[in-house]
C-alpha cells in the first residue's frame, strides 16, 4: 500500500509515481479531498434551501412525472447534481434528512416512509433529463479518448499529478463533462505521468554525454559508508566563512550537471514545474531506492534534481552576499558613529587648553616681536599638535565627517570581507537591464581579475573603471598624494566594497539580477 508519507507529498503536488495494480495506483489525493469531489453531499439547512429550490423548467419536468416517489428521487438528484456535478447511488437512510425536507416543501403531507427506491432504468432516465437540464453529458469512451490526450499534453506542461488531475478535472467542467470516477482518473493521470517520463528518458538517453552518465552514477557511490547525494542534499547551516566555502563545492560539483541540464531540459521541452518535480522525489526517495529504479529513471530524476539543486545554491549565495555586506555596511556605520562621539568627547576635554592658546594672542608678558615659532612651540605645550585639527573644527562650528569614519573602517576590515565576499562575488554571474552600465563594467572587471587569480592591488590604479563612484563619495575613494602636484591615488579596498556595496543594492532593487557563472579559481591573497 501507498505509506502515508508518499500520501501527504501527493496532497501537496509531489508525490512519487507508483503505477500497477489497483492496491497500488498513484496516490493523488487525500481521504478528504477525494470525498469533496466524490462524496455524497452532506446539506445544512441553508444549502438545502438553495439546491433543492427548483427553477420553472424544472418544475415542469417534476409535473411530468407520475408517483411522487419518482418526484421526490428527482429533486434529490437534481440538487445533488447542482452541487457537486455528480450522480450519487444512495443508500436510503442516508437521505433521510433531504427528503423530509424536499416533501416538506414541495409535497406537503407525504411521510418520508412513504417513498419508495427508484429501480435502477428509472434511475438513469432521470439522470438523462438532469444532464439535459444543464447541457452536460456522461464522460463517453469519445470523451475518455480525448481526455486521454488532453492529460499527455499537460503532462507536457508538468508532471506533478496533482497539476494534471486538477487541469484535467478544469476541462471537464469546461466542455460540461460529467467526471469519471477517482480510479479512472488515478489511471489516466499515471498513464500521462509514465508516458511523459518515458518520452524524456528516451530523449536523455540519445543525449548524455557518457562524462555526464558518469557523473550522475557518482552521486548514487558512497566513500566511507557515505553517498555522494546524501552529501550534496545538504543545506548550509548558517553564513559562516566554513559553510559557504562547502556551498560553494557543492557549486562547483553541480555545474557540469547544471550546464547540459539547462540545454538538455530546454530542448526536451521539460517545463520547469516538472523539473521541480522529478527532483522533489530525489529528496524523497533513499539512496538505495534510486539504485533500484530503471537506470533512465534515476538518471533524469537526478539530473533535475542537480539542475534544481544549484539554483538553489546560487539563491543561497546571493543571500549570504546581500547579508554579509548588509552587516559590514552595518558595523562601518555603528562605528563612524561612536568614532564621532569619541571625537567630541576628546575635543571637549581640549577646549580649556584651547582657550589657553588663544590667549597667547593677548598676553602682555609676550614681546610683539617674538618670533611665530616661539609662540607656535609654547602653544604645543598646551595642546598637543596633533589635537589642533580637531579642535579648531569644533571650534568652527563644522561637522565631524561621520561618512569619513565610516570608510576609514572599511579599511580596518577589509581582510574579512576579501575572505568572505570574494569567494561568493566570484561565483556568480550579474546581469542587468542595461548591459554596459557604470556598475556592471566594474563587477566584470573585478571578476575577470579574480577569476584569473590576480587581485585588485596587482593591477593598475589607471585601468579601472571609475564612472560608478558617485561624486559625493570621491573624496573617500581617493587618497591624497605627497605634493599637491602629485595628484590623488584610488584606495582600491574602498574601491573593492564600493563595488559590493552598490550590487548589494541593485540585487535589493531588482536592476541586477544573479545568473550561475562558469567555474573559475578564485584568488586567496589580499
């Protein structure tokens, strides 16, 4: 029998394919969604006030008959085929309810007990004129043969049974098609499911590299007791340092499989809904059930599941990139500003010596003709040199360049975020929806660089692109020379989390968007 686990994964749309006898037909719905569709209706009061009400064409029909209890079978079928577009063979105690209601209403005086079965010709005779009544018909062997298509073609679109059950059922009520049993449609989904994956295996196995087949055999061999897959199914723990790296592994391990998968996929015209599927049950089946399965099988669930697998990793990088600069962005601010207050408190302590120095400009006890250096060298005795900038600032009335401080931090951690972001930046591919802008022409830059094992230190200050900086961050970008003539230098760490920081926010904003880049070696040196 189907085990409730393989239940519940089809109740949510990915259950796994088990096609044979009637004890083991594809389970697609739960108990209680089976009994919606299926189950005789079970009326409130209210419900009953509603479908048993009967329209002037319907009554018509109702005066046509001659017994009463042929009458009343006729509303109780009538309004149980207004709810649920079905026709139900009743147990006579189970209607009890609905009748008393129905002759109550329409036949007053009539006892319940009164009411006799209807044989099964007048049974169906009466159906015929309901289907009439709402221009529906019976699902025929013609309706059957074209269902049958229709489920091939959107099995085409996904394989999920749950998708091609409730398509179908969709289609039905669309040409106003009583639905067949569940056990039909158990059958008939199965049959487009496996006629489906027959269709892509066949194709897959005309197209696979024998380096990919080769590949994909690995993921089910175990070193050490343990399997290749079962290590490759796991999902990072956190955004450390550790964990990433392992991601990025798995990354690499994936994309061979990920690089025919995308041409191969495509090509056999594999939706993406049913590639989640064929990898949801790589995660629901055991390494040893895989092994078991036809080797066409398991191959393609895994190669969708790999596919599938590295798009989720690139998801996880991107995630851990975007948290990673959020928290050093964060720190550099929290700092700039207890840098500020730090600032302040050091210059008030200061304030009194500078009052002192101030007047030495009007102390009597001082000649007018002493010389500047005299004066100069009395006043570093009162407050250091080296606390006069700061001081003579706040005298002014100017702001602490809090913006300052905070890229002077970045400095102070640039090591981290080189051993935490390059890796993840290099990884990745960037595209956005204009293709030469400023920021793009910087990640390539920045990528071909570290792709190729050199860092931005090795290279030229001259060569790299500088139109993304904007014009109020220059001044921090740009460190100043000895000699006013020798011009200004480019901090190339600045620069290096200026570039992060900015595909941070085009990543945020949608105008970048993360692809799955080639595999490269990313340099370790700073």
């Amino acid at each position: 029998m189907i085990s409730t686990s393989e239940h519940e994964l089809a109740r949510r749309g990915a259950a796994p394919v088990t096609i044979s006898a009637s004890s083991r037909r594809l389970s697609i719905l739960t108990q209680r969604e089976i009994d919606d569709l299926y189950g005789l209706p079970r009326f409130t009061e209210e419900d009953r006030q509603i479908y048993f009400d009967l329209s002037g064409a319907e009554e018509a029909r109702v005066r046509a008959m001659h017994t009463v209890s042929a009458k009343a079978h006729f509303v109780l079928q009538l309004g149980y085929f207004k709810a649920k577009r079905q026709f139900f063979a009743y147990p006579y105690g189970a209607v009890q309810a609905d009748l008393r209601h129905i002759l109550g209403r329409h036949f007053p005086g009539r006892a319940p007990s009164t009411i006799n079965q209807l044989s099964k010709p007048t049974r169906l005779e009466q159906q015929q004129v309901i289907l009439n009544l709402f221009n529906y018909t019976r699902c025929g062997k013609a309706a059957k043969q074209d269902l049958e298509h229709k489920a091939r073609r959107i099995a085409m679109r996904s394989t999920q049974p749950i998708y091609i059950l409730r398509e179908v059922l969709q289609y039905l009520a669309t040409r106003r098609i009583v639905a067949p049993g569940y056990t039909v449609l158990q059958d008939l989904v199965s049959r487009a499911v496996t006629r489906e994956r027959q269709r892509i295996t066949h194709l897959l196995g005309q197209a696979m590299p024998p380096k990919v087949e080769k590949q994909l055999q690995a993921l089910l061999e175990s070193d050490e007791g343990l399997y290749q897959l079962t290590i490759l199914k796991h999902e990072p723990k956190d955004f450390s340092h550790k964990e990433l790296r392992q991601e990025g592994e798995r990354r690499r391990f994936f994309q061979p499989l990920y690089d025919f998968a995308q041409t191969f996929l495509s090509t056999a015209g594999l939706s993406n809904g049913s590639v989640r599927y064929y990898a949801s049950l790589v995660e629901f089946y055991t390494v040893y059930k895989l092994q078991r399965m036809a080797v066409p099988t398991a191959q393609l669930y895994l190669l969708c599941f790999a596919y599938h697998r590295l798009r989720e990793i690139n998801d996880n990088l991107i995630e851990a990139f975007i948290h990673l600069v959020n928290g050093y962005e964060r720190d550099a601010k929290l700092s700039a500003k207890e840098s500020v207050y730090q600032a302040k408190v050091e210059v008030s302590a200061n304030l009194k010596a500078a009052g002192q120095v101030l007047n030495l400009f009007v102390d009597p006890s001082i000649p007018t003709h002493t010389p500047f250096g005299s004066v100069q060298e009395k006043a570093f005795t009162l407050l250091p040199r080296e606390q006069f900038s700061s001081v003579t600032h706040y005298m002014s009335d100017a702001e602490f360049d809090e913006a300052g401080f905070e890229w002077a931090y970045y400095i102070r951690m640039s090591h981290a975020f080189k051993v935490n972001l390059r890796h993840l930046f290099s990884e990745l591919d960037f595209a956005g929806r204009v293709e030469d802008t400023p920021l793009l022409k910087a990640v390539d830059f920045l990528q071909t660089a570290l792709r190729h094992g050199k860092t931005p230190r090795q290279i030229k200050a001259s060569e790299f692109p500088l139109a993304l900086i904007p014009k109020g961050l220059r001044r921090y970008l740009f460190a100043s020379l000895d000699g006013e003539d020798q011009g200004r230098r480019l901090d190339v760490d600045r620069y290096e989390f200026l570039v992060y920081r900015l595909l941070r926010n085009a990543l945020q904003a949608g105008n970048v968007l993360s692809g799955i880049a080639p595999s490269s070696s990313v340099s370790k040196t700073t």
